[in-house]
C-alpha cells in the first residue's frame, strides 16, 4: 500500500549539495554511482527530487534545457530515479508530470529504458529512435584511420561549437564549454586546417565514456574513436545511434560488446532537430 504521507512530500529542487544522496539513490537501484556525472548534470541542469518522510532522497531526475534560458528549444530529461522500497507507487509519475508541468511548452527528449517506456508512453512520449549502448576495451585492429585528429585547444571552440550547432540543431554553448572541466580527452578531426569533427571521452567509474561525438562522416567518427581510445587505458563505453550501422559494425570488430539498447523519446516533437547523420553519440543519455 502507498505510504500516506508520500503524495504530500514536496518535489523540490536538487543541488550539487545533493551529490551523494543521488548517488545512493543510484546505487539503490542498482546503477553504479556516478557521481562524476551526477557532479555535471546538477551544475549543467536542473535537478528535482522528492524526500521521503524523515528518510533522505527517494526519487530524482535531472532536465538539461538548450536554447535561451527563458524559453528553451529543447529538455533532455535523464536519471530518473525512485528508490527501491518506493517503487510502483506513482512516484516517478509524479516527478514526471512535474517536470512536464515546470517545461510547459518546451519540447522534450529523454533515452528510455524497456522498464520506463511504458510509463513515458503513457505520458504522451513517442519513440523516435534507438541508440545502442556498446562496452569493451578497443583494439585498434592494425588500421589507421586516414583523417587527422589532435587535442582540442581553446583556439577551437568556436569552430567545436558552430560544428555542434548544426549537428545538435540547437545551441549548446552551456554545456560544450564545461567539456574540459568534465572530460579526460576533447579531441578535434582536421582537414585543410578546418574542423570537421570532434568527441570527447569522460571518466565514468572504471571506464572512459566517449561523448559527444560529432563528425563530418563516419570514417571522421571513427579516426575520433581510435584517437581518443590510443590514449586511454579504460574500457570504452558509448551510446550510438543506430542507424549508423557501419561504425557499430566497426567498433564490434575491435573489442567492443552490444550492452543494452535504449528507446530515444520525444515529447512535443516528432524527431529531434538537428543532423542526426553526424551526430553519432551523446555526451550523456541523460542530457541527451
């Protein structure tokens, strides 16, 4: 039976005060910690969270907005949480019709695990893609990829971010200015002296996540794959969109395993905007 007192707790607003709490909540459900992304999506988002009476944390969720502040063009929501000994009491319904209230008109986008699609779909979410989660250490097979890549400098951020705008379709200026805070890697694809891709490879328990990846093509996605892996001594994990069968191909035929697969939702939109032929990989499945 629903505990009494639950539908009058609050939703309230996380901070990064709350790090640890989500972390426990993430390891409740047997996700691992995270905090090194937890740390990001608080500061880079906006979290929300439900107490439980005298009990600390027992659902939360982090909504990362793109476009003007006052008026979004887009929310990615992710890391939708309810503790265990609370679950399939309504919560996470309750936290995600607040964030759908709180968004208003403001598209929205969220990865879906098999667990939580139902309830996105009964929300008024459409499935609009697959990504595919992929895990292993790389091996570089013996071919060099013949694009040139190199570390990113500060020199290249605007080029990084007119790039990322036409692929994302949305700017995300917020967020690609904190990747050298966040990341281990930023790495840039060159030709003649112009940026035509770049990716990023972050730290995730033990190991490395490679996100975002944006590219020209797919040979450009994979020279950024198997420049950020030659200077990496994790395992790799990444979420890649489906339809770009040929480097799921690829990065199978170096070491890297089928994980899981993820529904990619919308709310308020048919499809996301931008190119998705040259976004190849988020930063997160959480911020989309």
């Amino acid at each position: 039976m629903p505990i009494p007192s639950l539908a009058a707790s609050p939703i309230r607003c996380l901070t990064p005060r709350d790090l640890t709490a989500c972390a426990d909540l993430s390891e409740d459900r047997g996700w691992p910690r995270e905090e090194h992304k937890w740390r990001f999506l608080l500061t880079a988002g906006k979290g929300y969270g439900i107490d439980a009476p005298g009990a600390g944390l027992l659902a939360a969720c982090v909504v990362t907005s793109y476009g003007p502040q006052e008026q979004p063009d887009l929310g990615a929501v992710g890391m939708v949480l309810v503790a265990e000994r609370y679950a399939r009491q309504g919560v996470g319904r309750r936290l995600m019709r607040h964030v759908l209230s709180t968004m208003g008109p403001t598209p929205l986008t969220l990865h879906a695990t098999p667990n939580g699609r139902p309830l996105y779909e009964e929300l008024g979410f459409k499935v609009s893609g697959r990504a595919e989660m992929v895990r292993g250490r790389f091996s570089p097979g013996g071919v060099t990829p013949a694009v040139a890549t190199r570390p990113a400098t500060a020199d290249d951020l605007t080029a990084i971010l007119w790039l990322d705008t036409e692929a994302f379709g949305i700017d995300r200026t917020h967020i690609i200015t904190r990747l050298p805070a966040f990341a281990d890697q930023v790495r840039v694809a060159e030709e003649n002296g112009r940026i035509i891709g770049y990716a990023a490879v972050w730290p995730n328990m033990d190991t490395h996540v490679v996100g975002p990846l944006i590219a020209r093509d797919t040979e450009v996605a994979k020279a950024l794959i198997a420049s950020l892996a030659a200077h990496s001594d994790r395992p790799l994990r990444t979420d890649i969109d489906v339809r770009h069968e040929e480097l799921l191909g690829w990065v199978k035929e170096r070491g890297l395993a089928s994980v899981a697969f993820n529904a990619v939702m919308t709310y308020g939109i048919t499809e996301l905007p931008g190119d998705w032929s040259r976004r190849f990989a988020p930063l997160t499945v959480a911020a989309g």
